[in-house]
C-alpha cells in the first residue's frame, strides 16, 4: 500500500498549470495573475480634491478666523468628472467637489464645513495649509510602476487597482473545469421519491462545492449507472469540456466497479489503495488524446470528501498557479479520546472547541457518516504508527474553517 504522502506526489506530478489566457477583468475574480501589471498612467492621475469645498490659494486667506471671515467671490462651480472654466484669481475661490480636479492657481480645498457655503461670494472662517484637502497626481502610483506582480490572487482587494490602472483584460491562469461524475445504479437526484435500496446522489453535490471553494469551476454530471458503456459514453463527453475529471464510486473490489473495470483497459489510469483511513481505494491518470488528468474518487461520501481534501484540493490548486497547495495545520489538544487503525494515515471529523482543543463528531468515524461531517470543521491526523489517542493529548489538525 502507498502512504498519503507518496501519493499525493503522485497526482501533483500527473498535473500542471493551466496555461495563461487573456479573460475580461470582470472574469478574473479569484484567478492567478500570470504578468506583472504596470501603471500606464500615474494615480490619482491629476491633483483633485479630498473633500467637497472651495478651492483656493492658501496665502490669501492665512488670516481667515471665525471672528473676522475672509470674503473671496466664487467664480465657478466643479463638480466630480469636470474641469473649472476659469483659473483662481486674486480675491476669488472655486466651489469644488470631491474627486474633481484642482484649478490652476488653487493650492488648497477649505472643506464646506469650514464656510458659510455661499454660492455668490463665500465667508472662509479658517486658515488652511497648501496642499490642505489635495491628492497630488502620483502620490499612490508612480507611472510605469509594476501595480501587481505576476502570481498575485486577484480577489476584491487587487479587483480595485486592475481596474484603476484600466485592465480591460488581464492575462490570468483561469480557473479549473472540472467535471465530476458520479457513479452507481442505486443514485438518484435529491428530490426525487426513493424506492428501497436507492440513495440520493449526495457526492457530486460535496465534490462540486468542494471544488469550488478550491478555487475551481466545476459542474455535475451524472449519476451515470454501472454499466461500462454508459461511462464510457460520459466520459467521453465530458473530455473536451474540461481540464480536469473527477469521478466518484466504482473503484473498490466489487463485481461492479465499472470505473475500475473500464479506465483500467486505457492504460494510462492506475488504481491502488493508500494506507488511510477513509478513503482506502483510489485511482489518478489521463484519458483521451489530450490526455486529461482524471482523479477517481472512492464512493463512500466521507472517503470521497477526506480524498479531496488530500488530494484533489492541492491538485486544484497547482493548476492555478497557486504556490500554497495546503490547509492551515496545526496542533491542538484533542478533548476526547479516539481510536485509529493501524498502518494506516486516519483522518478523524472533529470539531474545535471554544478552548480551541478539537474534539472528534459525536456521531462516529464511518466513512458513511454524513451527520458527522457535516458538523465538522477540523480534522484530526492520526498518524500510521498510532493507533490511540487519549484525551488531552497534542494532535495534528487540518484547519477546515477558512474556504
Ligand atoms: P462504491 O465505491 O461505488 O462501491 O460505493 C461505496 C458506497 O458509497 C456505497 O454504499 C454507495 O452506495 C455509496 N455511494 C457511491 N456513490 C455515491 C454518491 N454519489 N453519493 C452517495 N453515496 C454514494
Ligand atoms: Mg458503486
């Protein structure tokens, strides 16, 4: 049996990433940028006004105070998006709002608050530095300057500048397309009446909100039943569709594990059993001519969800150019005590506690348990060589509470 370690080597090797592709700004939300971006003009890219006021020349209303008010005639109006008609003369202001551009002669904005908001002619009642109330052309970004280098994940935070320095497009590794399928004659879709011994089709629901929340675009196809042609027939359209497949079901030792019984005649798709606990049976490789990297999933839904998180996150995540593959680890003291079978890795549902000790789901570690996973937000690592944890002792914990 190969350890969890080997191979998730193994399908990080069978994947790289996607290859750069120009997309509209409005599309490159949490895309990976693959070119430095620099600033074709300055920002801000004129000197405008901070505050809504009149704009100045400082020198002429140094003495202005609340008992004896400066009286300058206000010779134009700018709001935000115009430009003043006239340059600032001796004895004169400009009514300006914020964002708009500063006028010639005016070195500083008296806030309105600092006035008696004349339209006509306007009583200044306060004194103001130069430069008071400006944002000077550059003061942010230099013109030229690198504003985001490549490697950057654009979320809302780096949206803002791209858009500042007018990316109409940007050169991104795009999000994965995955196709996930999932398998077994006993699946049907959530809503529908069941009759005895069928399930509802509960692990292309967990795959594709686990893929997205990796980072990647992903949809259902499927339940396909275990029959070889009709998973032939869906894989083969989903093929060009896609950059990644993810299959659920079909991999173990029963008489009808189409997927096994179908990928393994290609040749280039390989099935083994890692020493964890869930998810025992997997399989990885490519298919078609474009050789597309297919991860195929153990059925059990908690083995389907604990494979993901080993494997097919950190995969999603090279393909998007991503440097950080993993989930926060860390060590936390675990509540109760737990059981774990030997040789293999187990990854235990668990639950952080106010105290932020962990403590596994009460409603045990099946690999069916769904109740317990859905609770969870941790889980707990118990390694090969141990097989039990007493209450109060230090464990490794994967970090499940952050996307
Ligand atoms: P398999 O790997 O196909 O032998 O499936 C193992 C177990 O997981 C069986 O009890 C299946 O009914 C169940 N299972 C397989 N696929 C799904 C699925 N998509 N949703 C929920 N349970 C499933
Ligand atoms: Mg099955």
């Amino acid at each position: 049996m190969l350890n969890v370690d080997d191979y998730r080597a193994r399908i990080l090797a069978s994947v790289e990433p996607l290859a750069p592709l120009n997309v509209p700004l409005s599309s490159a939300h949490e895309c990976v940028l693959a070119e430095d971006v620099s600033a074709p003009w300055p920002l801000p890219s004129f000197d405008n006004s901070s505050m809504d006021g009149y704009a100045v020349a400082s020198a002429e209303i140094a003495d202005a105070s609340a008992e004896s008010p400066v009286a300058l005639t206000v010779i134009d109006d700018v709001p935000a998006g115009y430009r003043a008609s006239e340059s600032l003369r001796p004895g004169t202001a400009i009514r300006i709002m914020t964002g708009a551009p500063m006028p010639e002669g005016a070195d500083a904005v008296v806030p309105v608050e600092r006035t008696d908001a004349g339209v006509d002619t306007v009583l200044i009642s306060d004194s103001v530095d130069p430069g008071a109330y400006v944002r000077k052309a550059a003061e942010d970004v230099v013109a030229g300057d690198v504003v985001m280098r490549a490697g950057t994940l654009i979320g809302a935070r780096q949206m803002a500048i791209l858009a500042a320095v007018g990316c109409g497009t940007v050169k991104v590794r795009p999000r994965p397309r995955v196709a996930v399928i999932s398998t077994g004659s006993e699946l049907v879709e959530p809503g529908t009446p069941l009759r005895h011994g069928l399930i509802t089709d509960s692990n292309s629901y967990l795959l594709v909100a686990a893929c997205h929340e990796a980072g990647a675009d992903a949809y259902r196809v499927g339940p396909i039943i275990d029959d070889e042609a009709a998973f032939m027939t869906a894989i083969e359209d989903q093929l060009h569709r896609c950059d990644l497949i993810l299959t659920s079901g079909g991999v173990s030792m029963g008489a009808y594990d189409t997927v096994k019984a179908v990928l393994s005649t290609l040749g280039s798709v390989d099935f083994m059993k890692i020493a964890m606990n869930p998810g025992m049976p997997q399989g990885h490789g490519h298919v078609g001519e474009d050789r597309t990297p297919i991860i195929t999933l153990p059925g059990n839904p908690v083995s389907s969800y604990i494979s993901f998180e080993n494997f097919v996150r950190p995969a999603i995540r090279l393909m998007r150019g991503l440097p950080d593959l993993d989930r926060p680890i860390l060590r936390a003291r675990c509540a109760a005590s737990l059981t774990s079978p030997p040789h293999k890795r187990q990854f235990a549902r668990a639950v952080f506690l106010p105290s932020g000790d962990v403590t596994p789901v009460g409603t045990g570690q099946g690999s069916h348990v769904l109740g317990g996973l859905a609770e969870s937000d941790a889980l707990i690592v118990v390694p090969e060589e141990v097989t039990s944890v007493a209450a109060g002792d230090e464990v490794t914990v994967v970090d499940l509470r952050h996307a």
